[in-house]
C-alpha cells in the first residue's frame, strides 16, 4: 500500500560506499526522493548507476552509507523494503518459453497474489501496456519494445509503492522508447514513487521532476533539468554578419553580452533571454549602425551541455589532481 507520508521520503541516501577490490563503484552519494517524485540518475558508462540501485533495491551490500525506502533500513529490514518495491533491470524475471500472460501469471503468485487477482491485475496491465493482443504469444517472439513493456508490467503486478528503473529504455529504437515513456507518463500520473537510471538525457529531461548527475561514483549536479540548464549558461542569439570586417563592432556594441564569436562564420553570440523583444533590440541596434545580418539562431542549453560541461569539468579537475 501507500508510504504515510509521516514516513517522509521514500527513498533517502546518506554517504553511499560500494568498491569491488580496489575499484570504487560509489564513491560517497547523498539522495532523497520523495512521496511521489521521479528523479534520474544520469550517468554514463561506468558511473555507478547499477550498482546504486542494485544497493537501493536490497539486492547489493554497501560497504558503507545508509539507504532506507519507505523509512525502512535496507540492511536490517530487507524483506520490508522488498514488499515496498519493484526493479526492472536489464537481465529481467521474464521467461522466453512463456507467454506474456504466462509470464504475468507467474509473477502474480511470487508477489502472493491469489489467483483470480493475478488474473485480473495482468489483464488490466496487458491492455494498459498494449499487449493484450499479444498475451497468448510466447515471449521469444515478442520485439525488445515488447519484452520491456511485459517486463514493466511484471514489475507493477504487485503495486509497487517505489518502482527503481535500471536504464528502462537502452537498446530501445526510437519508438519502443517512446511507448515505455508513454506507459512510464502514464504510471507516474497514478502516483508512483520512481527512481530510474539512464545515459539519456532526452529521457531524464522528458520523464524526471529531478535529476542527479553522476559521474565517476559521486553526484556532481542535481536539480530540475531546467535548473540544470541555467547553470551552463543561458539562451543565446546567433548572428551571423554579412560582411567579417563588421566582426569586432559587433563585439564592441554588445560588450559583456557576447558569449563568442566565430571569425570564420563571421558570427557572434549574444546572450539573451529568449524574448522577441530582446531579439528585436539586438537586431535594431545593428541596424542603426548600418551593421547587416545575413541571419539568425536561436540557442538554448540542452541537457547534452550540461552533461558535457559537467563531465567535462570533472575530467579536467582529475588531470590536474593526477599533474599535481
Ligand atoms: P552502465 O551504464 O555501463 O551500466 P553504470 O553507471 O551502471 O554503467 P556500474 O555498473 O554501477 O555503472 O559500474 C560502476 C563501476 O564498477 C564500473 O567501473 C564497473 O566496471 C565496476 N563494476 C561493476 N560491477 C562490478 C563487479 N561485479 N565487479 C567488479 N567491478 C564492477
């Protein structure tokens, strides 16, 4: 059922370890999601994601650090947390010689529910999904979009209060992905709790009300992607001149403004807030210096430059660390 809400956050971290010999996996994580909440690990290869959420879903043992789901310890109340939760991974539960209802059914007893409520709950699942007219297939024909969908449903059989998602939709064309987000827009509309993984920002963008960006075992940034967006910097107007001689006026008229220029464009960029207005002021100020535009862009910061310019720093600050 339900977390109260007087328990607080449905998933909190606190000084997370996991090594494997010398490698340090996790190296110190501190994370809340609350009642409710989506938030997303992003991370690239390698950055600890799995490893994080095999400890969160009582499947790993932290070297150190405490986690608790629904208030409960993951070490000292394990069979608690696990009534609380469903994992969806990349090596899944799901039977090949089965059939998707099958496979259904099946997980409906491991979780205890009684026959006819299996039943009832892996039917209303295969339609929500869009796999009631392939329930009586054997899931070795189903595509990889279909086995994720089957194995998100198997997953909810249960209810789950916290759903942990390891990189739902990796290796997913363009369109199986967009049918686990919709399911996964649509779960999130019923209230579910969802802690997920992924190496996508597209997907932490569309799908999380936080993200948490993890790279080399820590998290080095977190906050909406929004938030994220506005810390490398803000929407920029491209100019691109008719003439390179007109490159260094421009420059001058707009001062601290520019953000760079490219002489071989001949462009410059001029941060603004995205307003016509503002475009429009830029543009006419040009125009009263006889400055001629050829054309214009439009640039936000994308989830990618985040990533890229936090990564990036990170791999800066260990050059140094290992020169000095
Ligand atoms: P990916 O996106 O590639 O799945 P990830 O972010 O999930 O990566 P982890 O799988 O958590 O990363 O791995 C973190 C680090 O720990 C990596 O350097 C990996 O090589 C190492 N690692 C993971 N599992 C083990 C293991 N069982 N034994 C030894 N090293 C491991």
């Amino acid at each position: 059922g339900e977390v109260p809400r007087s328990q607080g956050k449905a998933v909190r971290v606190r000084d997370l370890r996991k090594s494997y010999g010398s490698r340090e996996a996790v190296r110190g994580i501190d994370l809340d999601v609350h009642p409710g909440e989506v938030v997303a690990l992003l991370g690239p290869n390698g950055a600890g994601k799995t490893t994080a959420v095999r400890i969160l879903s009582t499947l790993l043992r932290p070297d150190a650090g405490i986690v608790t789901v629904g208030g409960f310890d993951v070490l000292r109340s394990p069979t608690q947390v696990r009534r609380l939760i469903s994992l969806t991974s990349q090596d899944t539960a799901i039977d090949e010689l089965l059939t998707g209802e099958e496979n259904l059914l099946m997980m409906g007893r491991l979780r205890h529910l009684g026959r006819a409520e299996a039943r009832a709950r892996g039917g209303e699942l295969l339609t929500r999904f869009d796999l009631a007219g392939d329930a009586q297939r054997r899931v070795k024909t189903y595509s990889g979009g279909m086995r994720r969908k089957l194995d998100l449903a198997m997953s909810l059989i249960s209810r789950p209060t916290v759903l942990f998602l390891d990189e739902p939709t990796t290796g997913l064309d363009l369109r199986s992905r967009q049918a686990v987000w919709d399911v996964l827009a649509a779960l999130v509309a019923t209230g579910v709790t969802i802690f997920l993984t992924t190496q996508y920002l597209e997907e932490a963008d569309r799908l999380a009300d936080r993200i948490a960006v993890i790279d080399g075992g820590r998290v080095i940034a977190t906050g909406t992607a929004d938030e994220l967006k506005s810390r490398v910097g803000t929407e920029q107007v491209e100019l691109l001149l008719d003439d390179p001689a007109t490159l260094s006026w421009t420059v001058s008229t707009f001062g601290d403004s520019v953000v760079r220029t490219d002489p071989a464009g001949p462009s410059v960029r001029v941060a603004t807030d995205g307003t016509a207005a503002h475009v429009k002021h830029v543009l006419d100020q040009l125009e009263r210096k006889g400055i001629g535009v050829a054309s214009i862009a439009l640039h936000r910061p994308t989830l990618d430059d985040v990533f890229l310019t936090l990564t990036g720093q990170r791999a800066e600050r260990e050059k140094e660390l290992s020169l000095s």
